[in-house]
C-alpha cells in the first residue's frame, strides 16, 4: 500500500467517512440507530480486513461497499420502513385513531441537519424522500443514493456492486422511475424555501401552536398540507381536518410549549403538553415541519418520546413558568 496506505493511516482514514456513511445507511435503512449500528458493523468489518485493503480502488469506494453490504444483509428480511400515507388513504380530523400500529416499521428522523452536509443534494434527507426510497428494491435505493446523492460516478458504483457499468445505469433508471411516479402521485417535490423564509415560518408555527391559535396556524398550512402521528396509521390531509383534529381528539395540546431542534434537514419542535398535576410540561412529540414554498406542507408528530427526545438532546421535562 506504501507509506500513504499504512495500516494506521487507512484506519484513521476510515474513522472520518462515519458522519457520510450514517446519512447513506440512514437513507437506506430508514432508521438512524439502525444506520448507527450498520456504520459501525462495517467499520469494524474494514478495520478488520485492512490487511486484504490493497489501493486497486479509492478507500472511500472501499469502505461504501461494506457498508453497502451490511445494509443489503440488514434489508434481507424484505420488510421496509413506511410512513402513514404509505398503509392507507387519510381519514377525517375529528375521528380518534386506532390503537397504534407497533407491528409497522415506521420511518424515523434523523436529529440535526443532513449528517454529511457536503453530500447532500436537495430534499435527499426530507422525511417524504427516505420515505419513497423505501419503495426501492435495496440494490436499486442504494444505486440511486450512491449516484444522485452521494456523487459516485457510475463505473464507480459498477465496481461496488461487482456488475457492469450498463447493469449499474439500468438500475439507476428503473429507481428514477419509480421515484418519479411515487412524487407525481404524492403532488411532487416540495419547494424548498431559504433558510431565512423556513427559520421566520417555523418560528410563527411555534407561536401560533403555543397560543392555540387555530386562525394563525390555518393561515400556515398550505392548503393540502399533511398531519401523521406514528405509531399510528391515521394522517389528515388539508387544513378543514388538521383544524378538526386540533380542536378535538388532540385538544389536550393546548398549552403545549414547544422547544426548537433540528431533524432531517427541516425545523423540528420537541412538544411538551401540560402535566396532569400542573407542575410543568411533559414530552408529548417531536414534530418534524416540512415546507413548501411560504406554506408548511407537512407535519409529523412522532409519539416515541422515550426514545427520540434522548436522541435529539431535549429536556426529560420542562419545569412551569
């Protein structure tokens, strides 16, 4: 390997592709502690084959091809992660929902901003987008990753799949493909606003749902903005059933405060509703926001308190003020 491919050097190599390669297992698994994990395992797994690492190919087309492997292995059981709109048509606002669905693989957020910022492109770790790829055949998700997210040139990806460059083009069409009919009948990409625009709309949506204010909050919503609450399959699209689920099922939020952080590259809220006993707030949900344009075009308010407000660094409680 020479003096630039010594062992240490290969190792110490490896450990800085780990922030990437968590956001390619998360976009590919639909899980961030299933791509921790997954990152892990295949670092492992390069650490140990560094001695059979001979330079033939760039490290970084070396160690995406384990990676790309342990997460092959990991969708070998052929159930895929999916978001509400995925199982079933939306229902009215004013219903309750049925028991939660646990059985269901949801998607799950991603804290903070896309994890390798230098490789994103677009919406490519919006909730909606790691929600379509699960759609994907696991080669095909992780051809189009590799090539439209990810940069990889298409001899490149041939040589990580151990295929053709013709095989490797092919899968590449065939998942743009489906990509592109799942976005025409989900009402296409969102318009992504400026950072400036998303940061003033998600501070006015915090306001407006501290305050309850249903009239501030309808003039947010883009006219068929969607509402999810995994664990449960219910979704609302449009502001008439969002309001309705606000002002009834949901009504105990009000009085909810809601505390900033940041989730798959959008504004995300940690929701604390009142305690029963008056002493201050309790973890409710985390909202994802998603927008369009001057609109928010999605909501999804993730009831896995437990687990998620750890993971994204909020509060156990909030104290009354």
């Amino acid at each position: 390997m020479g003096d630039s491919g010594a062992p240490g050097a290969v190792a110490e190599g490896l450990e800085e592709y780990r922030a990437e390669l968590t956001g390619y297992c998360y976009r590919m698994l639909g899980s961030y502690a299933e791509a921790e994990d997954a990152v892990q395992e295949a670092l492992v797994r390069a650490w140990r084959s560094l001695d059979r690492f001979e330079g033939r190919s760039a490290l970084r087309t070396w160690v995406y091809r384990i990676a790309t492997n342990v997460c092959l292995d990991a969708l070998a059981s052929g159930r895929r992660r999916a978001l509400p709109m995925d199982l079933s048509a939306p229902s009215e606002g004013g219903t309750p929902p049925a028991p939660p669905q646990e059985s269901v693989l949801w998607v799950e957020p991603c804290p903070g901003g896309d994890p390798e910022a230098a490789a994103t492109a677009g919406e490519s770790v919006r909730l909606a987008f790691v929600a379509a790829l699960q759609h994907l055949p696991p080669r095909q998700r992780a051809t189009l990753i590799l090539r439209d997210v990810l940069g990889f040139s298409a001899r490149e990806v041939a040589a990580l799949h151990s295929c053709t460059v013709a095989s490797a083009n092919s899968a590449l069409q065939r998942a743009r493909a489906t990509l592109a009919a799942r976005r025409h009948t989900t009402d296409g990409p969102a318009a992504r606003p400026s950072d400036s625009v998303r940061r003033v709309l998600a501070e006015r949506y915090a306001t407006a749902f501290s305050r309850y204010d249903m009239e501030e909050l309808s003039m947010l919503l883009h006219v068929d903005a969607t509402l999810c609450l995994p664990p449960y399959a219910k979704w609302m699209r449009g502001v008439p059933d969002i309001h309705a689920w606000l002002t009834g099922p949901a009504i105990g939020c009000r009085g909810s405060r809601l505390v900033p952080t940041q989730a798959n590259g959008s504004p995300a809220f940690g929701q604390y509703r009142p305690s029963r006993d008056g002493t201050g707030y309790v973890p409710w949900a985390l909202q994802v926001v998603e927008f369009s344009g001057t609109r928010i075009s999605g909501i999804a308010a993730f009831r896995d308190t437990d687990r998620l407000f750890p993971l994204f660094g909020l509060p156990e409680r909030l104290d009354a003020v």
